[in-house]
C-alpha cells in the first residue's frame, strides 16, 4: 500500500494545483474519449510507467467538481474534513451491517442519526440510516409509508390501487420509486405549485378526496425542502394537518435544503418539520462532503424496523440489533457514508455547519444583488434559495450553458419553471467567495460579449 | 486540503503499521463505545490537537478488515491499485450520472461493463450499470424481470401474484426485495438443495407446475453463483433450460463468487452462464477491491432501460443517452465505484485478476487439506469453494467464534447447513500465504488449548 500511497499524493497535489490554475477542466466530446485517453481493459498488466501516466491523464481529465467554477449540480467544492474522513472509510473498509465488522463506525453513524432527530425535534421512537443517495431515501421513506398504510403487503404484495402526492416541482425519483415499489406511475399525483414553486395545500387536499371518492387508497405525501430546479421550500403546517386528516404520511425530502435545519437564521423555511413521519438529507449537497451522503429519518423506529429489518443468522452473530445496523438498512453489505459528516461536524461543532449552510444564502444573495442590478439579466428564482436562476441578454440558456461547458469556460445548468428557461446557478460551494461568485459573471458576460454567435443572438433578440 | 492530506499519511501509515503487529484490533463492547472514545458531536468545534486524537483512536479501535487475521465476511484484504483508485474518487466527487461531470469516469465504467458482458458470453444487445451493493443488483434483476414479464405494472402497479424462485441457500435478499418491489414475500418459493448446497432443477420445475396450476404469475428465478454459507454454485444449464420453456427471467447472484468468470480453471463452476438474463458480482468481494463495487449487466439492454429510464431536462442536458449513465441506474445522484476496479484491473491486467481469483482456492485448498489430516477437525463444504466449514473438537461454532472476537485473536463467522452450525472460514484475502492460512488454524487451536472453558467442554462432549 505505501508505494500507491505516493503515488496518490503526488496525483493528488498535482489536481489540487490544476483545479487552482485550470478550473474548468479541458472538455473531451464523449467519441474521443477512448482516444484521447487508454481507458481499454487488456489481459496483460499495463507497465507501471504506462500506468502511471494514463491514471494521471485520467485524473487530470475529469470535471472539476471541487473548483471554484463549478455551479452545475446541487453539490460542489470539497470541505478538507470531511474529505479526511471518506478517505479513512476507504482505507479502513468496513461494512456497516454488523458491530462486529464496523466496532465504533456504528457509533458513528448513530450519532449522527441520533443528533439529525433531536435537531428535527422527533420524539424518543426516532431511528434513522444511510441510504445510497437521496433517491434512495425518498424510496425508502415511501416504502416505510406503503406498509405503515397496509402491513399485509410485505407479505402479500400490492393489491390495490393507492395513491401518492407530490409537487409539480418535486424530484423525479418521486415516479421512479413508486414504479419500484409495485404501486405505479400512473397512481402519483402531481400537485400544482404556487408562483414561488410551492405546493399548493388547497389542491392536495382536493385531489386526495377526489381519489378516495374514487376507491383509490392514498398513503404517502412528499413534500420538498429545496425543489431541484428553484430550490424552493414546501410549507409544512397545513401539509402536516392535512396529512393528519387523511391519515398519510408525510416525507420530507430534504436531499437538497435539508442542510438549513442547521442554521438559526434559515431553519424557518422547514418551521413544522417535527410534524413529519419523515426527513431525508443528503450531506454531501449543503453540508459539502464526498458523495454520497445521505440520511433518512423517522420518528417511528417501528416502522423503519418492520419494512426493513430482517433475519439473517450467518450475518447477526453478536451484540444487539441496536448495534447492528444492517436490520434497518435497504441494502446488505454498506460502505462507511458517516465517517466523512462525523470528521466535518467533530471537528468544526454544529456551529461550524451552520455557518457553512448560511454562508451559501449569503452568495446567493450575492449573485441575486449583482442580477437586480444588472438590466441585462432577468431574474426568475426567489429569496431564501441558493439557486439564482436567470437569463442574460435573452440568450437561450441552454445554448449558453453548453457553450460555456464546451468551452470549458465555467460548469453550470439550465432549468425551467412554468415553461421559461433560465439558467441555474447554485451556490452550494461553501469554498466559495463573494469575488468568486462576481468572477462568475464576469466569466459569462466576457464569454458571450467575445463571442460572434451570441452577438448575433444578441441582434436576432432586438437587445442591442 | 494539504494539511489534512498530511494528517490522513500519518493515520494511514499508523493504521497500517498496526494492521501488521496487532491484526485484530482491541475489541469495545458497544456499551463502552461512547465512553472509550469521545464520538459526541457537540455545538463548539474540537480543538484540532482533541480532534486529531480521537481520530487516532478511532481509527485504531475500527476492525481490522485488511489483515491476515480478518476470515468474518465475504470480503477482506486490501490491494493497494484498488485502493488507490477509490482514494482518487473520493478526491474527484465526480457524480456518475451525465457525462457532463463525470467525463472520462462514464468510459471507465462503461469499459468494465463492456468487458465483464464479454467474460460472461452475451450478445451485443447488452448492457449494465453498478448497484449500491449486491443485494441492491439482485433488486435490479427482480425488477427488470417483474417489468418484463408484465409491462403494464410500471404505470398500473402490481395486481396479480406473481411467483418467484430461489433455493433455501441463496441470500436473504431475495424475499427481501420480492417485499420491496411489492410482490410479497409470500410469493417466494425456497427450491430445495442437494447435498452440496445446489438448487435441485426438478424440485424447481415442480414448484413452478403448481404455481401455474394454482393461477400464479411465475416471473423469476434467482440461481447463485457462490452461496452465502457453503460457496455452492447452482448449475446453471438445467435452471436455464426450465426457465426458457416456462418463460422466466433467469438471474445468475455471483455477488460472492462471480468473480470466477476471470479464471480458466474454475469458470467452469458457472458454465452456461451466457444463457442466463443478468449477472452480478461484486468486485468488493473476490476481486478485493474496497466496498463497495457492484455490478449487474444483463443481455437485455432494452429491459434495463424500460425499469430504470426516466426524463429530467434539468440533469440530462448534454450528450447522448449512452453516455448519461443516470438513465440505467435505481439512483439519481451516485457515487464512482467503478475507478477502484478500473485501477486494479488496468495495472494488474484480466490475467491478474485470474491470479487473484485462483490464489484463494488455492489458499481454500490449504486450509481442507489441513483439516482432512487433523481429526480434532470436522469438514462440511466441499472442494471448489473458498468458504470452508468445520468444527473443532466438536466445540459449538458459535461460542468459539465469540469468544476468538471477544479475545481479539481472530475474525471468523459461523454458518449452517441442514442443521448443521460450523464455522466458516473464507479465503478470500488474496494477499494471504499459506502460511496465514496455517497459522489461523495454530491461533484457533492455541486458544482453545489454552482456554480453561474450552477444555471444560471438550469433556462434556466426551473428546478427550
């Protein structure tokens, strides 16, 4: 191991160098890749020069994500701590089933569950785990709601038509899962959303009703904290009442936002989340640890444990199943996701992440101002969100975005509300600086205003 | 970042210089885990000297799974190239849904999927895609084969019972998901095994005529590669044959011995494999490479894309669908699990991987030979597997093994087959020697010898 070590830290500096000097990686199209770099398996070894030199072409290659130009996901930037942390997993690898195989590491992990719930303000019956992204715990609490609605189906399977309930603007893992589940796409209402990107109470609790009228049995609200595209927040009071009224459960999917039940000054915009049966959050957005990071929450123990937990005596061999942390989990075997939150939250306190999460509102704000006052940009998303979405000069931001990536000028999206497209700038980066976020629009207006094809654009769209 | 790169050098030099002269890390009792180290996540930030010190202990108290005496799971060792390559993904935070931020780590993944389909013999219609673990591949077949078998359950959910097969040995995932997917644990039939731990094709062929009879939906097969307790490998050419002339999915479970598709000598344990649906394996297993690397392909590219598409404008924005690899997987956001194998496959070439596989059945053949030529020990499995199962001195396989974990001697499970308990020994460290392997036997015996109880009840069991 000692002689790949160096070779890691040498692979290592070099990329933490280039994503200063370079922070946008130079692009290869897709049909060059297996050109441009040897990615081929062969029979033979690769010398260990060749090797060495292909891994370093490859490092080298790879999107940036941990640059300071990079704004095109609902993660980037890399925390050192937490980097720490995952690096130890690795090098460590265990798997967390067992305390037998995982010792302390289950402490770990249920630390961090056992402060997310009092942070969330469940009672004493919460329990939680780690699920393989945010999908995943969006699937997990759906299951946990389609058997806490009828404890047969474990059993016997699906065998009537239930539905669910989720926002025009919620993620798409919300029909993906309920294929999965056996219940189906076609039983998942999509509630309309108010101008902020909301889901509108008054509309969920009539379809619900239309649906039982109609002998469709509902079980599961999805309510969002931080919508994908707008990073807006579903009002959770009348949703909960609502829930409590129908008998459904509510989730919370806070993949993206979740983060603000850190922050004094932001955790209002989640104000009612104690009243959720549910809450999932992924720390590897907000909270800026490696992928992946996520957490699923609960304030029924009972029910995490009867979806879940299972019997399996060549794996159960000692301790309790409180310890053993495969009875509550959706896969088998699990790499170690908690390490990475445990060395970040240890080492700067739950102060530390709050600062963390409300420095990212403070560059939103940032970006929103410098928009504001800028007449060439059109501003689309609203206060209180880390995605600033707007257009520049009118310049379709689809065309925008893939030139600027096929430029290798700067990494960042494009997405729709109510049918306008717009760009989409997250400023999830807590590395970042208000000058960095500046340096952004610098960037793009000396990019389009360099470039013959956007003044063209420019022309055909009457601005100048 | 460099400082704490320089703190995971010293953590990783001391964790291996430990690995060597103390193989079994001292054992915590879970309830003197939060005592012995101060795991608490507190509001104030740690000084960066208590920081630093209770990371060295936790990371010298976590369970030694990379040392020659770790025998407990399915896994263990570390190979260095592999590890590597996960340290540089945990580094690079790229997520592997679009080639937009992942880049050239979308032709890796490709390229390992691409190579294993040819390994296992299936035509150009293939694909595949890697699973958060392997009970989680397992879900993926099950789910490709539901949605195969009947189209309509995606839109409409599950509304018919649907039968599906597996032998008493195979992994508990199996009713597990058959709950998930919403088809009921019920509906799972356990296909008795022969004496060496194999599915009995005409126990199979009559459950599924009754099935029939009885108005049931068959849908699936799940045959394993390896199974959990003995290693057996269900013999694939019969179960194939029933599953063509009664129209089910045939599933391959190689999450354990998968792996033997690299060797010439033992590929045979999976001949007829190319007949089968989907495969999976998990490289964090035989291959040795961290956890966790699980891959599922299937010859049905278009049954994989039916389960597992879906449309989000906002994260599909460039390049084509091959290449956005998001649009074949259960998760949106996911974590590269395919540089690890890359890495170690590219630098040790499928020759390497060959050795690999061959040096645990060898080190599997060192350990029966042993136990053949000692009657203090009784063998239950049987050649051609790398889990060997015995007992010594008919001493009950559970209390030795807890007491060998709580002594902190050696790291080994116990298992059960037809009411049999023995332990299980697995040789799947492939940086062991022979000698290792011998000298888990003098430990074993050195400790019952010298253990006052152990004498005690080799007396009530009339041995000496």
């Amino acid at each position: 191991m000692e002689k790949d070590l160096v070779l890691f830290n040498k692979l290592a500096t070099l990329l933490l160098q280039k994503e200063k000097e370079e922070p946008v990686a130079p692009i290869i199209p897709p049909d060059e890749m297996y050109t441009s770099i040897d990615i081929s398996l062969e029979d033979a070894p690769a010398s260990d020069a060749f090797f060495e030199e292909t891994l370093e072409k490859l490092v080298l290659s790879t999107p940036r994500t941990a640059s300071n130009q990079f704004f095109n996901q609902l993660f980037g930037g890399r925390i050192s701590k937490a980097t720490l942390g995952d690096l130890l997993a690795v090098l460590l690898n265990n798997s967390m089933y067992t305390y037998k195989v995982a010792g302390p590491q289950v402490g770990i992990e249920k630390e961090i569950l056992h402060k997310i719930c009092n942070l969330v303000g469940y009672g004493k019956d919460n329990d939680g785990t780690f699920a393989p992204g945010g999908s995943m715990s969006n699937y997990m609490a759906m299951l946990m709601a389609r058997d806490a609605c009828n404890s047969r189906i474990k059993n016997e399977g699906v065998q009537q038509k239930m539905t669910l309930y989720t926002s025009k603007e919620s993620h798409y893992s919300i029909p993906k899962n309920a294929t999965f589940i056996g219940v189906g796409r076609e039983q998942v209402r999509y509630i309309p959303t108010d101008s902020y990107g909301r889901m509108i109470p008054e509309k969920l609790e009539e379809q619900i009703k239309e649906d039982v009228s109609l002998g469709f049995q509902p079980f599961f609200v999805n309510a969002t904290a931080g919508t994908t595209v707008l990073g807006a927040f579903d009002e959770l009071p009348p949703l909960s009442a609502i829930c409590k009224r129908h008998n459904l459960w509510l989730h919370v999917d806070g993949a993206y936002c979740g983060g603000v039940i850190f922050s004094a000054k932001y955790k209002h915009l989640v104000a009612g989340i104690a009243l959720s049966d549910s809450f999932s959050v992924n720390a590897h957005k907000m909270l800026g640890t490696p992928l992946s990071c996520s957490i699923i929450v609960t304030q029924h123990k009972k029910h995490l444990h009867d979806s879940f937990s299972n019997d399996a005596s060549y794996l159960y061999q000692t301790d309790g199943d409180d310890y053993n942390l495969g009875k509550t989990s959706i896969q088998c075997g699990r790499r170690n996701d908690a390490l990475k939150l445990w060395t970040l939250w240890k080492s700067v306190g739950s102060q530390g992440l709050e600062k963390i999460v409300d420095h990212q509102f403070d560059l939103a704000d940032v970006a929103r101002d410098y928009i504001k006052s800028n007449s060439d940009y059109t501003l689309y998303s609203f206060d209180d969100s880390i995605s600033i979405c707007f257009n520049y000069k009118n310049i379709p931001a689809q065309t925008l975005c893939t030139a600027l990536y096929e430029n290798s000028e700067l990494m960042v999206g494009f997405g729709a509300f109510n049918d306008t497209e717009f760009v989409r700038l997250v400023t999830i980066n807590s590395g970042n600086s208000k000058e960095d976020i500046l340096d952004f629009f610098k960037v793009l207006e000396n990019f389009v205003d360099n470039n013959l094809a956007f003044q063209k654009l420019d022309v055909l769209n009457g601005i100048h």
